[in-house]
DNA sequence: TAGTGGTCTAGACCACGGG
DNA sequence: CCGTGGTCTAGACCACTAG
C-alpha cells in the first residue's frame, strides 16, 4: 500500500522544506518532533501525493504500528491529528479511509475577528450610548423579559489602527443589585465585549452570524459605501441558572471579518 | 479576574448526588458508557453547576486518576473531550485550566446546508446553463488560466422540497481528454457540486464566505424579494500538482443557511 | 526542584462489521 | 468467524512552568 517506491514525482522538485517526518523513518532522538507527530506526516504525505487516495483504506493500526515501531497506542494519536484534520475518517470494525476533499463538513472560525479584538494596543472604543433604558422589541424577547422592563444598553463603535471597525450593541437585564452596572456602563474598554470578562461568567452562550445591508446610520457610522454588506454577529449568554442575561450584536463589514475555511492537504 | 480562593477540591464532585445520565461514580460494567466519557461527563457537570468556575484549574490528571480508580490515559482521553468541546484548556507545565465562555474560539460549520444536499429526494437540479465559454475576469484569475482559455461552465438551480433553494455556479478548465467533461456537462445529480465525486479527486481547497445582496435576476430565480440578503459560498479545489482545476460559488439566502454556532456547557 | 501535562510502551479485552 | 477500530491499564520517561 505505502509503500516507498522511492519513485520522486518531478513537480516534487521544487518544495525546499521537508517537514520531519515526511522522509518515511521515524526518528526517536531527542527534539525531533514527536513519534505520533511524525507517523501523522507520513501517512498525510501518502495522501498529498495521491499513493492513498479517496476511499482508500489506510493501513491497519497494527500494520503502522509493525512498520514503524511503534505501538498502538501511539498509532492510534497520530491517526487521531488526521481525523481532527478531516482527512481520514475511522469506520469501527472496517478501517480507517481517505475523506474525498469536498464541502461538506467544513467550518469557519472567527480568528480574524478574535486576533483584532485582542491587539488591544491598536483598538478605541467609542461609547455611543450608554444608559438603562425600557426594552423593546425583540431584545426583550431574547433576554426573557417583559416589556418595558429596564435594560442596561450600551452601543459602541470600534476603531481599530484609527479606523472604523465595527459596530457593537449590548443589552442586559438591569439589576440594581448587580456590582457589573457601572462596570458595563463605562465599559471603553473591552469587558464583557468579545471577550467575556464578566466576573460570574457564564455557563453558556449562542451565536448566530448572518449578512446584513448596513442603513445610513450604520454605513455612515463605520464611513463605509450605504448598502454595503456586512456580517452581523448576534450572541445570547445564559448564566447558571439558565437564564438569558446577556444579549447583543456587532455589525462587521466583511473585508473586516473575511471567513475562509481549508479543507484537504495544505501543509506536507 | 475574581477567583474564589474558597473553593476546595475536596468538594468538587460529591458522588451522593444521581443528577439524569452520569452519576458521580464510574462505572465499569457492560453497557455502560466508557469510562473516559462518564468522566468527561462528571467534569463536565461541575462546571455547569459552577462547582468549577472560569479560571479555575481542575483537578490535576493524577488526582483524578487516583479519585476514580483509572488510569492516567484514561483521565487524558477524558479532559481530551472537554477541549474539544472548548470547555477547558491545557497548559502544559501549570494544568488544565476552565475557560470562559467567549466567542472567540466559536466555529460555524455547513451541517444545514450539507443536510440539505443530501437529501437527495427533495432535491431537483435545474442547469440553467452548462456549455464551454471562453472564460472572462474573476474565474480565470481564480483558475490560474489566460484570457479567453475555454472553460466549462455550469450554472444551476437547486430546488429543495419543491421550493427554490439556491443558485450555484461551476468554473473548470476544458481539457477534451478528461472523461469527466460529458459528466460535468450534465450534472443535473449532485456530481462535482457540493459533494465532490470527481473521480480522479483533489488535493485540497479553499472556501470563502460572505455576504451578498441578491440582484434582479438572482432574486427573480430565487423567488424572493430583491435586495434580500445571501450568503455567498465560494470554493477553489487543487488538483495533486496544486493547480487549480475547479472554481465556482453557491448563493443561498440567509435563511436557508441558518449559521449558529454554542458555546459552554450545553449538554450537561 | 517539585509538580504539572505530554508522550510512549506492551500488553489486554471489548465492540463492531463483513465474509 | 476473523480482522478491524475502541477502550483501558500500569507503568515509564520527557518537557514545561513556577516558586
């Protein structure tokens, strides 16, 4: 099945750097990387170069584990880094094949919102509205409340690197008691934004993201074309006793927030 | 960043209580869930009830392992589960720390839509166009080909349950030796779409998604009022010498693309 | 230096799937 | 039935962090 023919594809020529690992010998000395690492590389160069291919049974773990040395257990990790990497998948009782390269189960993470929102050296936050005020609409019905029962608002403008960014609107469930109040009501800087930094926390959250045409307020807002399209990003938080107690959103535009997602093969 | 110091150990689980599913007791017998996930199980309900908080450090692997009788790979494959869930974090060197609930890490993944695609018996594809064209602007760039290098292109429809679903187009160099050129070209069955049956397969791919107000025409074969918001879904696949040999995007209306995504503790 | 998580072994048995 | 992956053990040593 794998093995090494020693046959070089000839567009193989020109990659420079060759992870360890890849040559097909695994190297226990001190400050390689590790075995599982290592047997992960191969069997994912096997599947970069095309000698497994889609629905291809990979060896059995007792085969890899024979082969190279290793025992299961260790075979068994290094299969596990290509199942998180969706490039095999594990049939109990059958073996563990090569996934075709498609859509399907693919995911976008919000890294690029999270790496801005953390370089807290290159944010300003803009209070725009900040007060208790009698909930309306739907931001009631998200936290659970009646109507015309006060909410804590807080409304936002994110600059980053002294531009525009993104806009933000927060809405809790006023309670004269809480020590957060004054906290959330001067919140310039970024507790209970993004990140949650309330000092209770939360037990759980939801998120739901889908796209928006900004109005005139909003595209002026961000100085951005009006009818632009952006991202808006809607959370709910629960506390412990699974009770809404923290709603709101960011606007983003999408050259702000690009999702890309990768699926096959990209690092050998 | 309040800790409460007061917190012991000792009481972090009390095995009287029988809360639905997990005791606090491992149990080994036939039948049973396997020991690592009813200990995942058992962490994992003491940060839903706040016995463990943000920031704290859960017990190390070895206490576990002693408490409840089993091994340390065990408690490893254990906590593993509670990482990936996002529950907790290891620090190698310092322990295993409980999280925040924050949208940083969060992740959106495709399973409606890619539930939607499968169900192939509520599925009708309408090719709206499908012929070689001598390809313009953006696609050939993607493709990585000239000006006017003929392309196979095939627009579609995709009706869902009898409804309009969603519109999809498809971008790839012509070859007149590939056997797939007939296939692609009369690709009414998901074929080469959303799920990749290309039989020679890729290497790897790249999807993008954002944001796009529908025109005149989208909305009109949609069936839905102009200027109403979609997702855009676009994609490159890589062939295994890295060139690109397909491009193409799905538009699909927001609210058939429901994109939601939780955080902490949702199954306790 | 003490204590933590990270890796690894050489076994064992169980659960599932297909011939 | 056999071969597969899934779980589990009781150790061992390494790598990192912090006091």
């Amino acid at each position: 099945m794998v093995e090494n023919t020693r046959t070089i594809n000839t567009d193989w020529v020109s990659p420079r750097q060759k992870p360890a690992g890849a040559s097909g010998v695994i190297e226990k000395r001190k400050g390689s990387l590790p075995v599982y690492m290592q047997l992960a590389q191969i069997i994912r160069s096997s599947i970069a170069s095309g000698k497994l291919k889609s629905g291809d049974r990979i060896p059995t773990a007792s085969k890899l584990a024979e082969e190279h040395g290793v025992s299961l257990m260790t075979v068994r990790q290094a299969v596990t880094v290509l199942v998180e990497e969706g490039l095999v998948k594990r049939v109990h009782g059958s073996g563990t094949f090569v996934r075709k390269v498609e859509m399907g189960k693919t995911s976008f993470h919000l890294d690029s919102l999270n790496q801005i929102l953390s370089d807290t050296d290159h944010l300003k936050i803009q209070i725009l509205k900040s007060d208790v005020e009698r909930v309306q609409g739907i931001e009631g019905e998200m936290l659970g409340i009646k109507l015309e029962d006060p909410v804590i608002l807080v409304e936002r403008l994110i600059h980053y690197q002294k531009e525009p960014f993104a806009l933000q609107a927060a809405y809790m469930p006023f309670d004269p008691i809480s020590p957060v109040v004054e906290d959330m009501l001067d919140a310039t800087g970024l507790s209970g934004l993004f990140f949650n930094e309330n000092p209770s926390g939360y037990k759980k959250g939801s998120l739901r993201l889908w796209p928006v045409i900004m109005d005139q307020v909003e595209s002026d807002l961000l100085m951005i074309a009006e009818d632009k399209q952006a991202f808006k990003l809607e959370y709910i938080y629960y506390n412990f006793k699974d009770k809404p107690c923290a709603y709101g959103w960011f606007i983003v535009p999408h050259e702000n927030m690009p999702l890309i997602s990768q699926i096959g093969v990209w690092n050998e």
